[in-house]
C-alpha cells in the first residue's frame, strides 16, 4: 500500500458538521471539501454507514475520503441516526427512517453551494446495502453508487439465513451492532447533551436478534430494502464489488444478470474489506477505479471503464487448505456480458462413490439410482469457517478431511485436462428424509494428489423451503422429494491430476444452526446430479488491463497499547463429550492523537454442542467496548446467549454500562421464539 500525503487538489477537512432532519433530529457529518469548490462547485461522494465516523472507523474513512477529496470530490460521511454523534436512537437495520434520512442528506449534499449537485454513494457491507435502496428509491442527486459486499435479497443471501438455515452469524453480527449501539457520542462534539443521548440509546436500541429471531421466512420484514423486488426500481449506473472469501459474492452476479443500467462487477480473493486492502491478496488499486467511475458518471467524463468488460473476476488456483491465506494465487479473467455465453453448463451424475459425467443420452432417463444414507455428527461444521470472513485469517475453512468423515462423499477420477468454472454450481439431489425437518449441506472441494482438500464452494437447503423461503412446508418421512442446492458462486480452477469432491452432510453447525432433531437422510444416488459453469479459458484475458498498485491518502497516527488477538481454538472435552469453537476478536488498546482518545475494542464467541445432543446447541458471545480520555472514561459491556430446544430457541442477553467504573446502567432480556420449520 502506497499512502499520499500530497494531491492535486487541497482540501479543508471539518471534522463537525449538524444535518438537519425534517422531524427535528440532527445527523453528524465529517466533511471534506476542495478548496476550489468554494467558486468552482464539485461532485460529491457520500458514506452512511452507523460505524462511528470519529473513532472506530476515524482512519479508514481519512484513507478513503481524503483521497476523494483530494481528486476533486467534495466527501461526506455521516453516521446513522442513534449512532457516532448522530442524534436519535437506531432501532434495526435499513428501517424507512433510515432511507428517508439518507434522500435528506442526498437533498442537502446537493444543495451546498459547494457541490454542483450530482452525488454518488459508496460504501461496503451496511453502506453497500443502504446505496442500493437508496438508488432504488430514485432521489434525482444519486447519479451513480458503488456498492462493495452488499446484497439484493435480505433473506435469502445476507447474514441472517442461507438457503432458509438460520446463520451463526445471525447471533456474531447481531451481537456487533449491540455493542456498537451501546456507546455513546463525543462530548466534544455534542456537548453536554451527551450522556442523555446514551442514556436514550441504552435504554431504546433494543436487542435487535430478538426481531430476527422473529422472522424465520421470507416474510414483509426481508422483503423491506431487498432491491431484488424491483430490479427495475434501480436507474442509475452502479459498480458491485466483493470478494471470494467474503459472504456476498452471490450479488455481484445477479446485479450483473439483472440489472437494465451501466454496470461494472469485481470479485477479487478478499474477504469483507475493500480491495485497495483486500485480504488475502493481491489487493488492487481499487481507489483508482473509483475515480474512473466518479469521472465517468459524476463529471461526464469519458475514462474508458465503460468500454471494459462488465466482470471481472478473479480465478482461483488450486492452493492447499489452510486458515491463513495471506495470498491466492491466480489471475484476472472477464466476461463482457453475465450470464456468459462462454460458460456451459457440465451435468455429473452422484453415482456414489463416484462423480462421472452424463451423456446426452443419459439426461434424457431419470436412472433409480443406489440408496445411500448419511446422519452426520454436529461436530461437522467446527472446521468449516464463518459465512463471512472479516479478517480473512484464521476464520477460512480448514483441510475437509477434517469433516467428510461425517458426510456422504463423491467424488470424481483424476482429471484428465485442466478445469475451469467460473458461477454457481449446482446439486440436484433425490432424497428422504426420516424427520419433518431436515438440512443439507452441500460442499465441493478440490483434492490434490496428496489428498489434501480445500473447500471451493458450499450451498446450504432448509428441505422445509425447497419449494419457497416465504412458505416453508414439513416434509412427510418416506416421501421421495429433488431439491435443488445452489452453491455459491465462485472462479475456480482445478488441474490435470486433481479431483473433485461432493460432500453432503445433516448439519452444518456452528456456521449454521443444526435442524430441532437428528436426521437420516437416504440420497438416491444415481438420480443425483451435479452441475458445474465450465468456463472456456479466453485469449482476451492476456490482453486485460492491469489494476493500479493499492493506494490511500495518509491517515491520522494510531498508537497501539496493547497486543492484538485474533484466533479460533476447536477443543474436544471427551470426558463430557462436548465440542467448542472459541472464536476471539481482540483489537487491543489504542490510541488516536487527533481526537486524543483511547479505545478498547474486544469481542470473544464461544459455540458448543455435546455429543449428538441437539438441544444441547449454544451461541455466545462477549464484547466490551471501552473509551477513554483525561476526564472522561466510559465502558460497556454486552453479553448474549442463543439457545435451543426442538420447539423453541432461548434468548438471553445482558447490558452494563459504566461512566468512570461506576456502572450507570443496567438491562437484561429474557426471550422464548418459537422454531418455524427451522
């Protein structure tokens, strides 16, 4: 990464600055502004995002928007209202209050006599999502969005739910926005209406995993800020990016299919990052390719990123498995238009123990096929990694002989030639089930010679939603039923002398909660398929251009205090039988020079189960947050515990907070939330 400290436009930074809402709440914003703009007005670019603009995300923000700012563009970063030193209390995720407050801000950008009246928004992951909705609500400044690990579908490709099987990361994430939600604004900045405003936050944030909990189908509540409602709703130009290790690669694809806009998607190796600091690597210069897209679409400038392909992605090679990638080897590859006409679909029969390819005659008789049974143990699952990967080390899935003991697995002979897919690969499977309820889990990896397997992609089905998310139905034990598995997508090679492996399991615990009971599945396996997008290599990839080195505008000092800790730890308590994941997030203690404030940032995980015990399954997570300085210290601490039984799941939750070790506040949550089909 190559940081700057000298651009060719100066800029005044303004580290406070009230919006006005029309209901008489004031949101904070952190400005930068040209210098020429005070006689020559310019494009604006705008963040919303609730991730506290003065402290938690204070560098980051100075890397992206000074940089922005020093090519031209007038920057804004607001923090949400109820969050940062925004006024107000923030009640969930992506409410109406949110998109209404976001068009204001858009109106009052628009308006400075700064800026010349065209906006765009970017942001990743909740600034993602906002932009999104909030191009789709078609407010005449929004000119273009980049969107980076967003998604369309709330329900079925976010957080909360995969393939209708409730995430770990529903409790993980839910647990990072009541610690977050718990802190309270700068007195610096809000003065001395400060502590009343955290009073009120502690007080009215609610536990928001308690409404998700709630709303186990694809009901009205998913369906709010879902753009896949209305792809049409979506006028303006819009670039998508993620990454492979990241959870929301899936949308690039569809916005690319489904979008009638100018459009750009990028899917490089990173995890939930942006790419100009993508983790595992190579990152990019992704801020360059901002500016194109700024100069195309805010200034009219024609920068040549229109007449480049719309994807690009990045191909994985065949790498070991391991949790610690610092790098994935592999090159660019693009395809002008999604769906591509240089990717075929390849259909593979599940003819256990082997994965063999279908003729054309073949797809034309639907063969009986062999019954193989799998009840797997909940132990599978521990290596499996998180849904998203923040950091991208150690949370990456592990060697998977570490978990196909527990699986049902097929697999192909040595290939013959190299093979390349670039999209969604796709299980069909002939089964029965013994319970009403039942999940499959569906991986596939890449096996070297030495045997050693690394996942490429996984898919998740709640059987109970094969047919809908919104309108889940029992299955009846002995009925034979397809179902459809969608894996994520993914750009993959596998070469000559690898193999090819489909692992199904029951349970896929703790990146997803286990059904109410033990289930036997039997896979009928000759009328089970897998279909792969084999994409043809392109000469045209030789020819593409190359991204720019990373770099960032010089940011603010930061003193680190004390040691960070990052880890996951699997432990086996054979005498009780009981399986841990411990997953610890500590950023340690430090320190920013330019607000003269400490932080303590700490988070631990733990998810348990005992022996095939399915109600013996337990989520719990830990986070203290605590700012400092000369005269003002504050600390909280949230706790919450997911529970379950085969009716119901149990939720607890705790919040302290202290001012100066005295604690000011206390609350606590008892809830009981019936199982739908889950």
């Amino acid at each position: 990464m190559r940081f700057i400290d000298s651009f060719p436009h100066s800029f005044e930074e303004v580290e406070h600055h009230w919006i006005p809402m029309t209901d008489g709440v004031r949101l904070s914003a952190r400005l930068w502004i040209p210098e020429q703009a005070e006689h020559d007005p310019v494009p604006a670019v705008f963040e919303y995002i609730p991730y506290r603009k003065r402290d938690f995300k204070r560098t980051r923000d100075e890397c992206v928007h000074r940089y922005f700012a020093g090519h031209g563009y007038a920057a804004v970063r607001v923090d949400i209202r109820g969050t940062g030193d925004s006024e107000g209390v923030l009640t969930d995720e992506y409410l109406e209050r949110e998109l209404l407050d976001g068009e204001e801000v858009l109106a009052w950008i628009a308006s400075q006599p700064w800026c010349d009246g065209n906006v765009g928004m970017i942001g990743i992951s909740w600034g993602g999502f906002n932009g999104l909705q909030l191009a789709a609500r078609r407010p005449p400044q929004l000119k273009t969005i980049i969107t980076l690990s967003s998604t369309d579908d709330r329900y079925a490709d976010d957080v909360h739910y995969m393939g209708g099987c409730l995430l770990g990361d529903n409790l993980s994430w839910s647990s990072v926005m009541f610690a977050h939600n718990s802190l309270p604004p700068d007195p610096l900045v809000v003065g001395t209406a400060w502590k009343q405003m955290w009073l009120e936050r502690l007080e009215g944030s609610g536990l928001w995993l308690d409404t998700w909990l709630r709303h186990q189908r694809r009901d009205d509540y998913w369906k709010h800020g879902s753009v896949c409602e209305d792809f049409g709703a979506i006028e303006c130009p819009v670039f998508a990016a993620s990454g492979w290790a990241d959870g929301y690669s899936n949308a690039v694809f569809r916005l690319m299919q489904e979008l009638d806009v100018p459009r750009k998607g990028l899917i490089g190796p990173w995890s939930h990052r942006y790419p100009h600091v993508g983790k595992p690597g190579p990152a990019i210069g992704f801020l360059q390719e901002c500016l194109r897209w700024w100069d195309q679409w805010l200034k009219g400038e024609d920068t040549g990123i229109m007449d480049e392909e719309m994807l690009r992605v990045w191909m994985l090679e065949s790498v070991e498995p391991t949790t610690r990638y610092r790098s994935r080897p592999g090159r660019w590859v693009a395809e002008p238009s999604w769906p591509s006409s240089n990717v075929e679909e390849h259909t593979y029969a599940l003819d256990w123990p082997l994965i063999r390819p279908v003729s054309e005659m073949e797809e034309a008789v639907e063969t009986a096929g062999e019954a193989r049974t799998i009840r797997s143990p909940l132990s599978v699952g521990l290596f499996a990694g998180k849904w998203c990967s923040y950091s991208a080390t150690p949370d990456l899935p592990h060697d998977q002989r570490e978990e196909d003991g527990g699986a049902l697995v097929f697999e192909s002979g040595p290939l013959t030639r190299q093979l390349e897919i670039v999209g969604a690969p796709v299980v069909e499977l002939s089964l029965i089930s013994e319970e009403p309820v039942a999940m499959v889990a569906v991986r596939l990896s890449d096996v070297a010679p030495d045997d050693k397997a690394t996942r490429v992609t996984y898919g998740l089905l709640n059987l109970t939603h094969r047919d809908s998310h919104e309108h889940p139905e029992p299955l009846e034990p002995g009925t034979t039923y397809t179902v459809r598995v969608q894996l994520n997508d993914v750009a993959q090679v596998f070469p000559a002398g690898n193999r090819f492996r489909i692992s199904i399991s029951t349970s896929y615990w703790p990146l997803a909660w286990a059904p109410p009971k033990p289930v036997r599945l039997s896979i009928l396996t000759g009328a089970s398929t897998l279909t792969l997008p084999v994409r043809r290599p392109r000469d045209d990839d030789e020819r593409l251009r190359p991204f720019d080195e990373p770099e960032a505008a010089e940011a603010g000092a930061v003193a680190q205090l004390t040691e960070t800790q990052h880890n996951w730890l699997v432990t086996r308590d054979l005498e009780e039988d009981r399986s841990t994941l411990k997953v610890i997030k500590d950023e340690g203690t430090y320190y920013l020079d330019s607000v003269d404030l400490e932080i303590e940032d700490s988070t631990t995980e733990w998810y348990s189960s005992v022996a095939d015990e399915f109600d013996s399954l337990a989520g719990e997570v830990l986070s203290v947050r605590r700012l400092y300085r000369e005269g003002w210290s504050v600390r909280t601490v949230t706790h919450t515990v997911l529970k379950c039984d085969a009716e119901s799941f149990y939720l607890h939750a705790d919040l302290d907070a202290y001012l100066d070790d005295a604690r000011i506040f206390c609350k606590s949550w008892d809830r009981t939330i019936p199982r739908d089909l889950m």
